[in-house]
C-alpha cells in the first residue's frame, strides 16, 4: 500500500460572497491576484516548497476556472503518479447527493481519497490565503510536542479578536480553551484556518460528527477533540499572512506588492510562487508611456500613463489614459483618453475612450455599503463600460452596459449599475 507521511487538503470552494462583483462567475480561490497569479497559487506553492506532494483541492462554487487553472498541476511539480493534485469536488452518491455543507464535511465526503495514502498526518488548508509558510516546520512543532492537532495561530490585535477563532495556550503552547469569535476575547492568538491532524485523530473525529448539519473545524471538529482530551497545540506564525476576504483587503494586498520595500516579496528566489502562465509575448510600453512602481503582466500593451498599479496580462492601457492606484486584470481593454482612479477591475472588460472612474465625492454604497466601499470602484467579468461616462466612488459596474445606463453619462457615487441577468 502506498503510504504517505502527510497529504494535504485545500478547501477551495468558498463563494467568497464579500468580494462581490468579483466572484459572481468564479470561485474566490480563482480570483486573480498580483498580476500573473491566482489565489491558489499561494497554498498550493507553499505545498510544493515545503515538500508536500499530494494535495487533494476540493471545490465547489463555479469550479470550471479553478480546474482548468490546475489542471494535472505541472506548474506546482504536481504532476505525480502517485498522490500530485487531485481536483475534488462533491459527486453523485447511490443513495443521495450531497454539496459540501461546511469545510469539515467536505473532508469527510473524501475520507476514502485520504484512506488511499494512508498517511501518518493530514494538513488542512484554506484557498483564500495569500502567505508563505513552511508546513514541514509546522510538523516538526506537531511531533515534538506529541500533539494530535496543531492549529496555526499568529497574533492580532486584541481589538480585531472577536473576528477571530481564539485560541487560549499555556506557556508550552498547548491550548487549554478556545472560543469561536468571541465577543470579549481573552487571547489574541487568532486561528489560521491551517491544522495539522493525525490521520487517526481525525477520521475518528469526522466518523463521530458525521450527522451535524454544516459540519465545520472551528465549530465542531476541534472542540470534539478538545472535549475528548486530545493534545491540542497553538503553533504561532509570524510572518505575512493576509486574508483578501473583502475588496479593500484585496486592494491593499495587491497595492502591497509595489511597496519601495514590499512586506511580501514576489521576487524570492528560495521560496518561488508558481502559476500555469499561458503563453504570451512579453510587455510592450510605447515611446510615450509612464510607468512608475508597477507590476505589469505579460503580453499587456501600454500606451498611456500607468502610477502605483497591478496590471494583469495581455491588458491594453491606450493612448492618454491615466491609471493610478488601480488593479486591471488580464485582458482587459481600456480606451483613449481615459482616467482611472483607485478602481479594481475584474477580467475581459472593455473600457471604452474617454472614461472617467472613481471621480466626485465620496457617499455610501447604497445596497452593499458593507462590500462597496474605501472609495474604491468595483467593474465585474466581461463588462462593458461605454465612451464617454463618468464613474463616482463607492459603486459597482456588472454587465454590457451602454450609454442609456447612465443618466446625463454619469454614475453618481455609491450607486450600483448590476445589468439584469447579472448576479451580484
């Protein structure tokens, strides 16, 4: 029997509902980031970097972008005969069929993928991550200190805890009581969402559960095992880690990438982060552009002026337009004349000439001001903004809009502009 010491499942199938716009069509792990990347190009080169080989990725929410992004993992070296990258999403029982209901039922759904590799520990991860770290120190923290699971925790700042599963740990680390967003938390050891389980432990865990509705590890899994005495230990991280859950998260998780001194470096050469890079020529910036602390992605064309931006590949920025502050993602087409300010947009829109986004003052979103916000404006996938219009803050664009959208060529700030047919 094949055996492997520890395999990896990454729960890649989150919605990702507070990005908005931007997952309405793709999974929130496919979302692309940092010009030539994807979400889960983070997790899944941490794997290959840290020696792990095989990596069971389970989706579920609009997969078709993720999938065709992994494919037989070449890129990650994951590529194996035995364990690589398998795709995992929920299928077709005899008796029923059942979608993932929470991220610890998805587990459980693939016990048999697991049992196949027999392996001694099973490294759960989250796709919604952007970090580096190396698991195979986390598993020599978990075998020295015996544990049956180890959480990694990294500190916050007390006043953000209650957003946090919170760990409470004796000066060994181990954790003696842990409380899900707590409202007055006692400990600002706040949990990664990363665990190192023995496959025992865990299988035992997820058999005994199996019957609670929307089955979930910091719900249900972990206080299990804590009820049943089993060793539990906090392993503390303290290097960049940073979940891109909402827009302004991801904005500022990108504009960090372009820092004189970036907090999280791209340009490692011990540490590579992988993607699947199709095939592209590479940029080309006209006699009259400016460009100034960007990232540009391969095969993007820039006739303009480009300030403190992540443009994505095969992206057209034209003549006497202005970006700045903004993402663009690949192949997207962006006129003449333009200005842009501050905007995040998805991939395959086309901007047309004279267009003006994140102009006027600043005023709440008036549907989702809790998604919508920061100033920033937010196009979906494959939209279409016509010449000539003016675009305020605070406001999101999905869909082939056209000049009758827009009152007197203006969308004011905080408005949303979803086309009919659109999900939002």
């Amino acid at each position: 029997m094949i055996r492997k010491e520890m395999i990896a499942m990454l729960l890649a199938g989150g919605q990702g509902s507070r990005l908005g716009v931007l997952t309405s069509k793709v999974a929130k792990p496919a979302v692309a980031f940092g010009g030539k990347y994807r979400i889960i190009d983070f997790p899944l080169s941490n794997c290959i970097n840290s020696g792990v080989d095989t990596v069971g990725v389970l989706t579920q929410y609009q997969p078709l972008r993720l999938n065709t992004h992994i494919g037989i993992g070449i890129p990650w070296d994951l590529d194996r005969n035995i364990g690589g990258v398998t795709v995992l999403p929920p299928y077709e029982k005899s008796s029923n069929s059942e979608w993932y209901t929470g991220t610890a039922n998805a587990i459980y759904q693939n016990l048999e993928y697991m049992e196949s590799f027999n392996p001694e520990y099973v490294l759960i991860l989250s796709g919604d991550h952007i970090y580096k770290m190396d698991y195979e120190v986390m598993l020599d923290f978990h075998k020295a200190n015996h544990a049956d699971v180890t959480i990694a925790v990294m500190p916050v700042p007390i006043e953000e805890a209650s957003r946090f599963g919170i760990m409470i740990a004796d000066e060994n680390k181990r954790i003696t009581e842990f409380e899900e967003k707590p409202e007055h938390p006692r400990s600002n050891l706040a949990s990664m969402g990363i665990y190192i389980f023995n496959w025992k432990t865990l299988k035992d865990a997820l058999i005994a559960l199996a019957d609670q509705p929307s089955l979930d590890f910091g719900k249900h899994v972990i206080p299990y095992c804590h009820d049943q005495g089993a060793p539990l230990y906090a392993y503390e991280f303290t290097g960049y880690w940073k979940d891109v859950g909402t827009l302004s998260s991801y904005w500022e998780a990108n504009m960090e990438l372009i820092d004189i001194v970036p907090e999280f470096n791209l340009y490692e050469e011990y540490w590579k982060i992988y993607t699947k890079s199709e095939i592209q020529p590479p940029q080309y910036m006209s006699d009259d552009s400016v460009v100034e602390r960007c990232i540009i992605g391969e095969g993007s064309d820039i006739f303009g002026e480009v300030y403190n931006s992540v443009i994505g590949c095969g992206v057209t920025i034209g003549k006497g337009t202005v970006v700045r502050d903004s993402i663009i993602m690949n192949h997207t087409q962006i006129g003449e004349g333009c200005e842009i300010h501050k905007a995040i947009v998805a991939e395959n829109v086309e901007i047309q000439d004279n267009v003006k986004l994140g102009v006027g003052d600043d005023a709440e979103n008036e549907l989702a001001p809790h998604i919508y916000n920061n100033g920033l404006v937010t196009i979906g996938e494959r939209s279409v903004i016509p010449s000539g219009v003016c675009v305020g803050k605070n406001t999101v664009i999905s869909g082939v809009t056209t000049a009758e959208d827009y009152e007197a060529s203006y969308l004011a700030s905080g408005k949303t502009l979803i086309k009919e047919g659109e999900e939002q």
